[in-house]
C-alpha cells in the first residue's frame, strides 16, 4: 500500500463524536447529518447505477493500446465488472525494446509454492486462493511508423473457479484502496487517540455509508496504521510544534487587536513550561450587545479541531430581531469540568462581571458542574435540539421497527407543559419500549430539570429554542469551520464573518396590522417587527378563546374547539398584573394569547408597558435608524395600498375577462417583488454583529 508523504496539514473540524454518557465506544452521529448522509448515499447509489451500465468490452487478440498501463487498466475494469481481480505476472526485456512483453492473470493463477516454516512454536497456516486458474491477457510491443504501442498476443477468460459477485468482489485485496484523503482523515483520528474500529465508524458516517460499504476494511486501516507508525509519529512531533507555535500567534494576534480595538478583550492559560494552553476572546460590540441581550446566552461547544486537538466553544445571544448574535468565543484544550470552569470565568470577565439569566448548552457532565460552580445563579438549559439528534445514534439500533414510534411519543412528552403528566408519560414510554435499563435513558432522566418544556417553563429563554435561532448558530459555525491551515488566519475568518453581519440591521421594518384591536396597534408602535410579529399571532389566535370568570379574579381560557389544556390566569386590577399558568411570557418575553384575551375582555386598548421588555424594544436597537421615520413612511405605504387594492378587488370582479387578467397580471408582479432586496441599503454604523446576514 502506497504511504503518504508527510506535509502540512489543515485544520479540520469534527462535530464532538463523544457521547456524553461516558462509553468511550459509544458516538453520536447527529440526526442534523442524516440529510447529508442520504444525499450521499444517493448519489453513491446513482454513480453505482451509473457504473454498473458502463459497457467495459471484453478484450480480444490484436487489441491495441497505446501502453502497457492502459491495458492493465482496461482488463482490471473488466475483471471486476466479472468478479474476479488481476496481477502483474512476467516481463521480457531487450535491449533494443526495453519491456516488450507483459503477462497480466487472473488473481487465482499458478500454485504457491510451499515455504519454508518458520522456527515458531505456533506457525501461522494460511491457505492460499491460487488454484491454477488459466484465466489472462498476454501483451507484446510493437514499433509501428517509430511509434511504440502494445497488442493483445493471447487472451482466455475460462476460469477454474467460481466468480463473485459486486459485493463481494470490492473486498478483494486489489481493488481495497485507501486514497490520500482518507489516509490523511485516518492518521489525524488516530493521533486524536481513536481506536481503529472507530476510526471506520467516523469513515461510514462521514462518507455517509452502510456499515461494511468503505473501499477498505478495518483490517487495512489496522495494517495502515501500523505500517504508518513512524509517519505518525513524525505527523505528532509535527502537530505538536505547529500547535505550540500557532497558539503563540495566535496570542501576539489578540495582542495586536487590543491595541487597536479598545474594547477587544482576551485571556489565556499556560502550561508549567509556558505554553499557551487555553485562550478566549470578544469583541467590543459584542459587549455593546450583551448589555442590552445578555438575559439568555447559548454556549455552543459543537466542533473541535482534530489537528490542534482543542475544543472550540462560542457564546451566543438573541437580539430584538431575532439575530444570533456573537458574543465571545474560547479554544479547549480539554473537556473538563476545570477547562469549562476557565472559559465560563473568563466570559464573565469580559462581560464586566455580568451573569446570564439562562445559559443554554448541550449535555455534558464537565460543563454542567461548571456552571454549577461559576454561575450559581444562572439557569441551565439543555438544548432540546441537541437531544432530538441523539436519539438515533441512542435508540435507532435497539428498538429497531419500533424507533419511529418511540420518537414520536418522544417528541410529544418533551412538549408537554406539566411536570406530573410528563413524570407519568415518561414512565409508560420507558416501561412500554422496554428501556428501563437503559444507560441513556438514565442519562435522560438525570438531566430531567434542563431539558423537557415541563420543567423550565420558568425559565427566561427569548426564543433562543426555536428551530429558526439555531440554524442561524449553525450558519454562523460553517462560515467560520473552514479548514484554515493555521489558527491565525481562523482568528481573522472569526473577526471577518462578525463583522459581516454589520452591514444591515433586520430583515424586515415594518409589519401591518391584521386586526382592528387598539392593543396590536399600541403593540406595534412599541416592539421590534420580530417581536410584534409573534405578539400578533398570539393576538390573532386569543379570539379562538372563551373565557370563565372564577374566584379572586382568575379566569379559566381554553379554546373553543377545546384543542388544548384549558389555563388558569389571574388578573390583579390595581397593579395591571396578569399571570398565566402557561408561563409563556416568562418563558419569552412575549404577552401569551390567554392572558391578552383576559386583558381584551376588561376593555384594555393598551399593552401594561410593564409587558414590554426593554430587549423587544424598538429602542433597544443598537443600529441607528430612526424608527419614527420608518414608522411614519410605514403608515403612508399602508394607506396607499389598501386603496389601490380595494379599487382593484371591486374592478376585477365586473367580469371574468377582468378577473383572468388581474389575477395573471398579479402573479406576475408577485414573482417580480420576491427578486427584488428584502431591505433598503441602510448604513449601520454600530449595529450588532449579526449572524442571519451572513
């Protein structure tokens, strides 16, 4: 097998692989990559379908070629298209020609001739497939007008043996490669310490095939890896220095930027020799933003450097238009609980010593004693995201035919609003899947408090578990996870991918009304549009509710059609006070449809301003704009279209003609504004760093 030439490697990110139950055997392979994985699967399946139709011609005497190789090529493609491989026999020389012969047969030719054994206790016994098979293609040059070109002199493809089939003839030794890429991905893994038969794991899901589909197997990983061994440790003596010496300039570039940005803040640990081990930093306008956005934050420790073997952690926030925003970001050199306890330190540090409401992370043991440790105060959530993608790296192979029920029944008990229906539930999911042994089902239920709806509904969250907010976090990561070939030049794709998002500041500016209610219209004039648009759906779907007047001024609401749970909410007069047993308002921010029922129904044509938070604000921006003036231009805009449209609905349906040629018209017209820019270029001289821009 051909080595690979020692070079300078890239940096390569892996999603963390390490399942957070301790078995150092057991991975996660995201349910995030399934997409991914079947796209590839599918396109390995149409060039498998692609290839099979390839007509190879079976070779015949007097076939030219215009070299030996091409020959070889050509009966090699044939072979495997017969499920058989070849070898290279005899050679004949001259000293006019030089080779002017070769004998190419079938893998299964000639006898082995016995060997001497060796002077050991146990002599290992192989037995050999060669049987004598006759099977070949003889090759003789020629010189034909000065030009040298080679001919099939003898040619048989009678075989003494039974031919196999496609997927059994790839494991035959001659068609088992492993290409440079994939030798480069197996030494990286095994330096990061992973055994050979997870280092094929990590292959398959990769490459996003079956188990057992690689073009190699797990005993030429083995023999690779062993064969490799002074090339690895050449690769380690090199990472080593590369490491230490990119960390160090890594620290002269934080350096460099504290000079020029007075607010750019790092910090940094050594090892007892003085190397750089840790080392996190943040930006000024991030500052800015955790000022105003700072209640709930994200940690999200997804990927780590195989090259450098360091953990790469980064803070996020959520603005009032719903923009990810990047607040500071860290490099590991492990995952404990002291390793975590520094960066949580550190963050607070360049946060001037303000903690977070909420921190949400994924499960990990080593970081949860750390918050434990530096943020006492502080809420911690695991992302149900996060724990959604487990599943069927979890559960999948055990349950068999039975795991997409059980996922469902999953997904239904983690939205569950009430801890005694969800302890109920939990224990008839366990009891009727058979789990009740199982060591991620205890890992679960140990972290029980942080991550089912049911148990942090209390918890101040500001829409940073939507769906939506994380695949912002997760545009954010790709764009900075190229494979840079030293962590300088990742420092600046960090620094260039934030102040991307500068250049803009929402998506969107304005939102119409869409019911008559005094208290949507306060709204609008008040929030930000991201926060007035789910505050108006909320006031949309308030009128599909009835309300009961109880005892002590509290109100049973449930749905007309009694499609949910019935809630209690508590109407307290004097101090304009409404609280509603779905916590929704604390769980977001954002006034729930129960509780804005409650305050139609006492003739309130203004929001409490206590139900404003200043983070939903329009005033809480950190762009300048003057939303007055977008207000304004807004409401004229809104005046000018009702009108137009309402002449245009009352025209249109005089007759058919008419109808026929507004409606293509419109069509058009809609399909001519969707190309259009979203938002007019707006210079945003301080706007956050917006990670939806990107």
């Amino acid at each position: 097998m051909e080595i690979m030439a020692a070079k300078p490697l890239n940096n390569i990110w892996i999603r963390r692989q390490q399942c957070p139950c301790g078995d150092w055997k057991c991975y996660i392979k995201a349910d995030g990559d399934d997409h991914t994985a079947n796209v590839s699967q599918t396109t390995k399946s149409e060039a498998a379908s692609s290839s099979s139709q390839d007509v190879v011609f079976t070779p015949y005497v007097g076939q030219i070629f215009k070299s030996d190789d091409e020959a070889f090529e050509h009966y090699s493609n044939f072979a495997r298209k017969n499920g058989f491989s070849i070898r290279k026999a005899r050679s004949t020389e001259s000293q006019n020609l030089g080779i002017y012969r070769r004998d190419f047969v079938c893998y299964r030719s000639g006898f082995n001739q016995p060997r001497k054994k060796a002077n050991v206790e146990h002599p290992r016994d192989r037995k050999s497939v060669r049987c004598g098979c006759d099977a070949k293609l003889y090759l003789t040059k020629e010189i034909v007008d000065g030009v040298a070109q080679w001919y099939v002199s003898q040619f048989s493809n009678v075989h003494n043996h039974e031919l196999l089939e496609d997927d059994q003839v790839r494991l035959l030794p001659a068609y088992r490669k492993i290409q440079e890429a994939d030798q480069e991905r197996i030494l990286l893994l095994s330096k990061a310490g992973f055994p050979v038969n997870r280092i094929v794991k990590v292959l398959e899901l990769e490459k996003g095939v079956q188990p057992g589909q690689l073009p190699f197997i797990e005993k030429d990983v083995r023999n690779f890896v062993r064969t490799c061994k002074k090339t690895v440790q050449e690769n380690d003596a090199l990472i080593t220095e590369k490491r230490e010496n990119d960390l160090l300039e890594l620290l002269e570039a934080c350096k460099a930027s504290e000079q020029k940005d007075e607010g750019f803040v790092y910090s940094f640990t050594t090892d007892e020799n003085g190397r750089v081990e840790n080392i996190a930093w943040s930006y000024g306008h991030s500052l800015q933003a955790y000022s105003f956005f700072g209640d709930a934050v994200t940690f999200d420790t997804t990927y780590r450097s195989i090259t450098y073997n360091m953990l790469f952690g980064v803070w996020f926030g959520i603005d009032n238009y719903g923009n990810a925003l990047f607040l500071g970001c860290v490099l590991l050199q492990d995952e404990t609980s002291q390793s975590f306890s520094w960066a949580l330190q550190s963050f607070v540090r360049f946060m001037r010593g303000r903690q977070p409401q909420t921190i949400v992370t994924d499960i990990d043991s080593g970081l949860r004693d750390a918050i434990a440790s530096e943020m006492p105060n502080t809420k911690h959530v695991i992302c149900i995201w996060q724990v959604l993608s487990k599943l069927s790296s979890w559960f999948s192979l055990p349950l068999g035919l039975q795991y997409p029920d059980f996922k469902s029944e999953f997904d239904m008990l983690s939205r569950l609003e009430n801890v005694e229906d969800f302890e109920h539930q939990w224990n008839q999911l366990v009891a009727r899947f058979g789990l009740g042994s199982d060591k991620h089902i205890a890992l679960l239920l140990s972290y029980r408090a942080s991550w089912p709806i049911s148990y942090m509904r209390n918890f101040f969250l500001a829409r940073t578990m939507t769906i939506e907010y994380w695949k912002l976090v997760e545009t954010f990561m790709k764009n900075i996870l190229s494979p840079q070939s030293s962590l300088l030049l990742f420092f600046e794709q960090v620094g260039l991918v934030c102040n991307f998002g500068n250049r803009k500041k929402e998506n969107q500016l304005y939102m119409p009304a869409k019911t008559c209610l005094p208290l949507e219209e306060h709204a609008r004039s008040i929030l930000t549009p991201y926060a007035f648009n789910i505050m108006q759906h909320e006031v949309m779907l308030s009128m599909q509710y009835a309300i009961t007047e109880m005892a002590n001024s509290s109100y049973l609401v449930r749905h007309y059609k009694k499609m949910e749970a019935e809630c209690l909410v508590i109407w307290i007069h004097e101090d304009e006070q409404v609280h509603c047993s779905c916590k929704e308002f604390e769980h977001s921010g954002i006034l729930c449809r129960h509780s804005i029922r409650v305050l139609v129904s006492k003739n309130y044509f203004q929001v409490p301003e206590k139900y404003f938070p200043l983070r939903w604000r329009l005033e809480s921006s950190l762009a300048s704009l003057d939303d007055s003036v977008i207000q304004s231009s807004a409401n004229e805009y809104s005046q000018v279209f009702h009108a137009l449209s309402g002449s245009l609905y009352s025209e249109s349906f005089i007759s058919k003609h008419r109808f026929n040629y507004v409606n293509r018209e419109l069509k058009q017209l809609l399909e001519h504004i969707q190309k259009m820019p979203t938002v007019d270029e707006v210079a945003a001289s301080s706007a956050p760093i917006n990670v939806s821009e990107l």
